[in-house]
C-alpha cells in the first residue's frame, strides 16, 4: 500500500496584504510548486502582523498537515514579526544565527546596521533556507518553511526547500471545454460522473456569463491515475454529447 500524498498548508504574515495595498501571489506560486512535487495543499490563511494571530495561526496549521510554509514579516523594521512569532509559536529562544551572520556581513559590510542584524535571528534549532537573491535567509524549524514576502525572494528560496520534502503522486488534469450552455444545465450529468469514479475529482468554471455566443464552462476533472482519469473523461464527454451538448477537449 502506498502513502498518501502529503499535505501543506500556507500561512500569508502581513497587515500589507490584509490593506489591499499589496497583491499576493505567493500562494499561486506555492500551490503550483507543490502540485509538481505531488504535494496537496489543503488551506491558506492571510493574518496581519500581530504575534498571537501569527502563533495561533501557526500552531494550528502545524498539527494539521504535514508541512507549512508562511511567507512575509522577515525584514528589518520594527513590524517584521514572524521570527518572533514563529519562536513563541515553538517554545523556543530567538538567538543569532553564526551562519545568517557572516552571510549578512558579507552582504552588507560597513553597513550592516542593528536593523539588519534582525533578520538574523533564527529559532533556536532551525536551519537556514538560503535566499540567492538578497542573501537574508529565510529557515526552516520541525514541519514550517519561514520565507520572505517578496515574490521574486520567496520562489527563490524555494529553490533550497524542495530537496527538503517528501513527494507523492503527482495529480493529473484534463479539461473539457462545453460551450452554448451554462453549468446549470449539465450539473446532473458532471454529478453523475463524480458519483461513478469517486477517485477522480470534477470541477465546474464557468466563462461568458451568460454572453451572447460566449457562454459556456470548463469542467476539469483530476486524478492521480492517468489512466483511471482518461476513462473518466472520455465516459463524461460521450453523456455530453449524448445530451446534445457541445463539448471538445479545452
């Protein structure tokens, strides 16, 4: 018997993102990230900078699911908190890394002030996640991979995360595109087809909305077994058309 895939969880740290004044797309970048491992992830929640909605947050996502992964609040000012929380969150002291040091003198030579030597705090048993990109690191403590906000930072780091997890079965998609009718109207028949295989999962997205000539949904269905999911596919495509709908692979 095979293990089950493993689970994620995200965790998106700062007041920025919650103002709407910051557009996230870390979590698109993550959930892509882990799909091609074969890793499903399971939640996201956004929290402000605020340290008992970070540990909470933190603590219950941990238990939940094999690996978290939070992104923001790892810079120098006064509101980078995570380094904080994530420690309150284990237990354990916030000291200076030696390593993260002598990486952020090098970085910073003469100018590397009492604010940057913040992002050097480390959880006491983490290991660090480098970062090619600006050099801070992020780290890793037990399940929960600590990376920076910055998109083009965070995929960096991400680069030193994945040798670090187990993977499972990659999961499968095909699409088929049925135009000239709304999801309403084949709702019974992708119902049916979710009801026979219940190994593959089925998913209505609507486009046009309701538009002359444009209306129509792309239903995707996703599996781990290419072969299961092709039967699948090709069994709802023929009650499509047996319905007199027109559908064609998307």
């Amino acid at each position: 018997m095979t293990n089950p895939s493993p689970t994620a969880a995200v965790l998106i740290i700062g007041d920025e993102v919650l103002s709407g004044r910051t557009q996230d797309t870390n979590l698109n970048t993550i959930a892509r990230f882990l799909a091609a491992l074969g890793i499903d992830l399971m939640e996201c929640r956004t929290v402000g900078d605020r340290t008992a909605q970070i540990v909470d947050s933190l603590n219950a996502l941990r238990v939940a699911h094999d690996y978290v992964f939070t992104t923001g609040g790892l810079g120098p000012t006064h509101d980078d908190i995570t380094a904080d929380a994530v420690a309150t969150a284990f237990g354990v002291a916030l000291p200076e890394h030696p390593e993260a040091i002598a990486i952020l003198e090098r970085r910073y030579g003469d100018d590397f002030n009492a604010a940057r030597r913040r992002m050097a705090r480390i959880p006491e048993g983490g290991t660090l996640i480098a970062n090619p990109v600006t050099d801070a690191p992020g780290f890793q403590i037990g399940n929960v991979f600590v990376m920076a906000g910055v998109p083009k930072i965070m995929t960096a780091m991400l680069e030193d995360v994945a040798p670090r997890l187990r993977t499972g079965a990659v999961v499968h998609a095909r699409t088929l595109r049925v135009t000239g009718v709304g999801e309403g109207s084949i709702a019974d028949i992708l119902t049916a087809a979710a009801k026979a295989e219940r190994e593959i999962s089925f998913g209505s997205y609507p486009f046009g909305h309701g538009s002359v000539g444009e209306m129509g949904t792309n239903l995707v269905a996703r599996g781990r077994d290419a072969a299961k999911l092709d039967v699948a596919v090709e069994a709802l495509a023929a009650e499509l058309k047996a319905a007199g709908v027109a559908v064609e692979p998307a």
